[in-house]
C-alpha cells in the first residue's frame, strides 16, 4: 500500500489539503470539492457529451450547489473528489465513488472518472483511480472495488487495467444510452489485487 502524502495548493487556488501520487515525473492530488470547482460541475451539467460517453441529457446545474451545501460532496455512500493535475495542481476533472452491497456482509465500491478533455490522454486517468483505490482501501474495510465501462471506452478499459483492475465480463443491456439499451464492461479490483504502483 503506498503511503498517501497530504499536499496543499490548487488552481483556481482553493485551500484544501489533498493527497498525491508521483510515478515517471506525473503527478497526481486528489482533494475535496471546493466552492471554485462548482462552475466545473455545471459544466458537466449543460455541456453536451464533456462529460464523455455518460453523457445522459441536460441535468441540472444547481444540483452540484445544493449537494454541495449539503455535505461537501463527502458523503458516506457516495461522493467525488477532485482531480488535480500539472505544476500547478489544475482541477482537471473529479473521480466518484457509491457504495454497493452484494449481500448483508458484502458491501462494495463502485467508481467512475471524468476529467475535462485537455487532461485525457496525458497519464492523469489511470493514477487517478489508482489514487482513489489506494484512498478507498486505506480508509474503508472494503474487500472490492468495481467499476463499469462501455465497450467503446478504450481510454477508459486501458485506464483500469493500469490502475490495477480485471476485467470481469460483459453486463448485458446494463444500460440506456444515445438511444438504446447497451451493453457494458465490468471490471474490478480486490484488496490484496497487486499493486500498480509496484
Ligand atoms: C477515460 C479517462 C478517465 C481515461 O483517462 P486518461 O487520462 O485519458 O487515460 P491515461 O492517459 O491514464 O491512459 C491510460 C491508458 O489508456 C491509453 N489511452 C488513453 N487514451 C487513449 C485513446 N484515446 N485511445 C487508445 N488508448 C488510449 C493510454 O495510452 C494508456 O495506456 P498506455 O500507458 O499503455 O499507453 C479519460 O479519458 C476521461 O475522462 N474520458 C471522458 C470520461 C470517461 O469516459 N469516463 C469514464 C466513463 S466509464
């Protein structure tokens, strides 16, 4: 388990200590949500397909100013944090995770990622969601972490595999999307799965 270091910074400058990752010169934070990221959120919000593949239609963009008032987005069943990237510790997207249960004793999480399109391509991905399961199995006794993808997201499966996942299969007509049902990949990673950092 790699050992989480507490950076401080950001730009739009928010003040809110994060934890980081470093491998080959790329740095990765990841931090709470701050007020300046909410203008980020509402984007995703009314910007068709920014968002990526999920993109699922115009939502409403107050919703990210009344989640936040009300827990920061820190919840205990789901939340986000903020991904920071670049010299100057940009917001360059934000990663998610919400609590599943497979049986009374089984809970899991499920992740997901956005990062705007100037930050894709470049290594921040994959260290983000290696960044967040390290977060998650640090602080929350979780056996499992899951996470879904389209079967067109080549980005998004190469970014799992690198950040420590398996593949799982295929989940069949999982979801609606761009005008019809679709299939989707499942992939997961175990606690004692090995370390991409390694
Ligand atoms: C999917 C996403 C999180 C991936 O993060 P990323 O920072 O772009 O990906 P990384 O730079 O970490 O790349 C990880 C791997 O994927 C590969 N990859 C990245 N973009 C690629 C592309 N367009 N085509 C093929 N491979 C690609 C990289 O080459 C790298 O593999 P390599 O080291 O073997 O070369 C990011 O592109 C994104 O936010 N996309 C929009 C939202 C989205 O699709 N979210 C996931 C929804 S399920």
């Amino acid at each position: 388990m790699v050992s989480l270091s507490v950076v401080e910074g950001g730009y739009p400058p928010v003040s809110v200590p994060g934890i980081a990752h470093e491998t080959d010169g790329i740095g990765v934070r990841m931090r709470p949500v701050a007020e300046p990221d909410l203008a980020m959120f509402r984007r995703f919000c009314t910007e068709p397909g920014l968002i990526g593949l999920d993109w699922g239609g115009f939502r409403d963009p107050g919703a990210p100013v009344r989640r936040f008032a009300v827990d920061g987005w820190l919840g205990t069943e789901d939340g986000r944090l903020v991904v920071e990237a670049g010299p100057d510790a940009t917001a360059a997207g934000f990663v998610s995770y919400r609590a599943g249960q497979y049986a009374p004793r089984a809970t899991y999480w499920e992740i997901g990622i956005a990062l705007l399109p100037q930050w894709r391509g470049r290594g921040v991905g994959w260290r983000a969601q290696a960044l967040l399961c390290d977060y998650l199995f640090a602080y929350t006794p979780v056996q499992r972490i899951q996470a879904g993808t389209h079967p067109e997201n080549v980005p998004e499966q190469r970014s799992l595999e690198k950040a420590g996942f398996r593949l799982e299969g295929v989940v069949r007509a999982c979801e609606f999307r761009a005008g019809q049902w679709r299939d989707g990949y499942l992939y997961s990673r175990l606690r004692d799965d090995p370390s991409p950092w390694d």
